[in-house]
C-alpha cells in the first residue's frame, strides 16, 4: 500500500513545529506573559476590531466548517466522465 504525506526528505512540517515551539516557548518563560497577551486580544474585542474578534470566536468556538459544493441549486459538484473503447492494435 502506498505510504500518503510528504517524500521522505520532506522537512516542510519541522519548521512549522520549530517556529510553534518557540512562540509556546516566548508566551511561557514569564507564566504571567500568555495571560496579558489573552487580555490584549480580550480589550482589542471589545473595542471593535475585527480581526481580533475573529480570533477570539474562533479560539472559543471553533473555526467554522468550510462548505465545499457546486454552483447547482441543490449544492452538487457536478461531474462528468466520457468512457472512449478503442480497437487494439494486432
């Protein structure tokens, strides 16, 4: 069975993890540090910027699912398929 993800050489989700560790890092030397960062995401809410309310419904809520369908009426993608027999050669 075929193995699904990246090539093996592939180092593209490290960096992701390095660049991760280092923010929880940064937020985390000072235990005081996260929380005035959540009070700052908190206040900018409040005043109405949306970005940061955006953030804040997601951290809470959840991002919304992404629908994927078509342009139809009913949703569907719609698909098509032309099967083409062909006369071997010999």
């Amino acid at each position: 069975m075929a193995k699904a993800g990246a090539p093996t050489g592939n180092n593209n989700a490290g960096k992701a993890k390095i660049w991760s560790d280092a923010l929880r890092f940064a937020c985390l030397k000072d235990k005081t540090r996260l929380a005035k960062l959540a009070n700052v995401l908190v206040a900018k809410a409040a005043e109405g910027d949306m970005a940061a309310l955006k953030e804040l419904g997601d951290r809470l809520e959840g991002k919304p699912h992404q629908t994927v369908g078509g342009d139809t009426p009913t949703g569907e993608i719609p698909i098509s398929m032309t099967v083409k027999y062909v006369k071997p050669n010999g």
